[in-house]
C-alpha cells in the first residue's frame, strides 16, 4: 500500500506536468509520456544495499582481518550498484533475482549493464563483450524484461561512448543501433525503470563531442547520462562537465537531459590516473541533488581497474582488500 499511495501521487504530479512539455514541436509521444510517469525514485524509499556485494562477502569472510571492519562499516553497508556482463550467467535470472530483491525490501536497485560487443575497445583493460550484435539483443531483451515493471536505475555501457578514436565509422554506426536497440527494450519492457547512457569524464572529450555521441546513441529515448564512472573526477568538475554537455545538447539538438555522477572514488579528486591510482578516496554516498539528479556509487571502491597502478597482478571487477581499505582513509 505505501508504494501503491507514492506511485499514484508522482503519477498524478506528472501528468500535471506533461502539458508544460508538449507545445508546437515538442508534441508529447507514447514513448515521452512513459518516461514522464515512470518515477522509481518515488516507487521506493531510497537505494538498495547489496548484502551480496564483493565487499560485503569479503568482510563477513575475513572477520579476523583487521581490515574488515572498517570495510564493512564504510563500503559493505552503503548502497552501490551492481554490474552484469557474460560472468553473470543467465542474464534473466541474475536480474530477476536482484531486482527481486530489492523490490521486496522496498529499495531502489542500480544496475550496470556491461555486455556490448567489442567493450572498451580502446582501452583494453575490460575487454570482451556478446560475440555479435544479435548475441547483444538477446542478452539486453532478457536483461529488461527480468526487470518487467520493478522499478529500477539502469546505466547502459559504460565506455562506450567515452572512446571512437580506436573505431571505424561502421563499428561506430554498429554500437549507436545497439544502443538505441538497448534502449528500446527498456522502454517496451521496463516501463519502470529510467535509463542512462554514459558519458565519460570531464578530461576525455569535449562536451560538444560527447553531446554529438549521446545523440547519436539514442539520447533522446533516455532519462539521461551517467558521469565519471569508475573515475575519480570532483563532483564540481563532473557537475560543470554535465551542465556543459546538457547545454550543447539544448543547444544543437534541442532537448535536455540530467545526470548522476558516480562519487564512489571522487573524496580526493584525480591525480591525473585512472588506472588504480593510490590516493584516492571514497566519495558522498548514494543521494539525489548535489548538482546533479543523482550522486551514486557505480564502481564498488575497491574492485581493481585492472592490471595497472596499485592493482598489479589483478583482473578488473577482481576486489582488493587492501585497495579499500586505503581509499577509506584516502592513503
């Protein structure tokens, strides 16, 4: 019942709003309209705290470690989002049982959806991805419809509009169809969820550029885009930069969009690295506003970036105890 009362009063505050929306060339749409009244935000009463996620598992493993209070305390127990990829084996059923999760405790859910064939083609670290584009729009189909009308926050690919300086035009024609296909199946089969793309960081490309790779990606069908992913830009830096990007938007394209920012390792900025850097800290937990729609936890702090910096010897998404540990106390 309490989630029956605050979907029916946020859909009833949207569609107070949708006339505003919908004068001369602005003409509301099936597909605008459901966006409009999807409010997962008000479904729930606030983020979902994965009790399975890589650091919880480790710190209940390892409770002799004297490390594995402090990681428990300031990583385990907050909320972050869970990424899906081939490692998560039948997409459908990881889903569901996540979502499923979440849903029963009355908590929204942040999924990663990490499976684009030919993923972080440029920088090589998280290499891999479905074999094909039709292999893609199978495992994207059962990703959305696992979801079904749950609500959830879903960050579609990350890196994969960040990086085309590695690709030809029609490897580039090839991941936008994906991923406005991507989109697509949540807009048909998650009508609760609201979707973002991802948009880099503040040091990869211009504003105006990233503006250019959203829209050719399908922005428009979005709820919006995802900033600094598994980076560790300020969130003043990522506001200026998302500000920057929704500007160009308004301006060649005609629409705007909002952002979240992942503040999962941003406490004590960049040093100019992204590979495991040491110095890091863990940023403001999961929230909205903070300049930005939303300010989450994309990246799990602790989870290597790969066989680089202070992760050497390790695979991506691989959870370094001692990595944690230190980007608590920002050493």
């Amino acid at each position: 019942m309490r989630r029956l009362l605050r979907t029916l009063a946020a859909s009833a505050f949207a569609c107070l709003l949708l006339p505003l929306g919908a004068g001369p060339g602005n003409a509301a749409t099936p597909a605008t309209t459901a966006a409009a009244l999807a409010d997962p935000i008000g479904m729930t009463s606030g983020f979902y705290t994965d009790p399975h996620s890589n650091p919880a598992v480790w710190a209940a493993a390892n409770p002799g470690d004297g490390r594995a209070a402090a990681i428990r305390d300031n990583i385990a127990s907050r909320p972050m989002a869970r990424w899906f990829g081939a490692w998560s084996g039948d997409i459908g059923a990881a889903v569901g049982s996540y979502v499923g999760a979440a849903d029963a405790a009355d908590k929204l859910p942040v999924l990663i959806a990490y499976n684009i064939p030919g993923r972080d083609a440029c920088g090589g670290h998280s290499g891999g991805g479905a074999g094909n584009p039709a292999a893609y729009r199978a495992w994207i189909s059962a990703f959305a419809s696992a979801i079904g009308s749950r609500p959830a926050l879903v960050v579609i690919e990350p890196d994969s509009l960040g990086d085309f300086s590695c690709l030809s035009q029609a490897r580039i024609n090839e991941r936008n169809a994906m991923l406005r296909g991507a989109l697509a199946e949540f807009r048909n089969r998650a009508p609760n969820t609201w979707t973002y793309l991802d948009a880099g960081n503040p040091a990869w490309i211009s504003a105006a550029t990233m503006a250019q790779h959203l829209e050719g990606a399908g922005a428009r069908e979005a709820h919006g885009f995802s900033l600094n992913i598994s980076n560790y830009f300020t969130t003043g830096e990522n506001t200026a930069y998302g500000n920057a990007i929704s500007s160009a938007l308004s301006a060649s394209y005609g629409y705007t969009k909002p952002y979240v920012i992942d503040t999962s390792r941003n406490g004590n900025g960049s040093n100019g690295e992204w590979c495991n850097p040491g110095g890091r800290r863990i940023g403001a937990g999961s929230q909205t506003g903070g300049g930005a729609e939303m300010l989450l936890w994309l990246k799990t702090p602790g989870e290597s970036d790969g066989n680089c910096g202070f992760g050497g010897g390790s695979a991506a998404g691989q959870f370094l105890p001692e990595v944690a540990y230190k980007m608590i106390f920002g050493y």
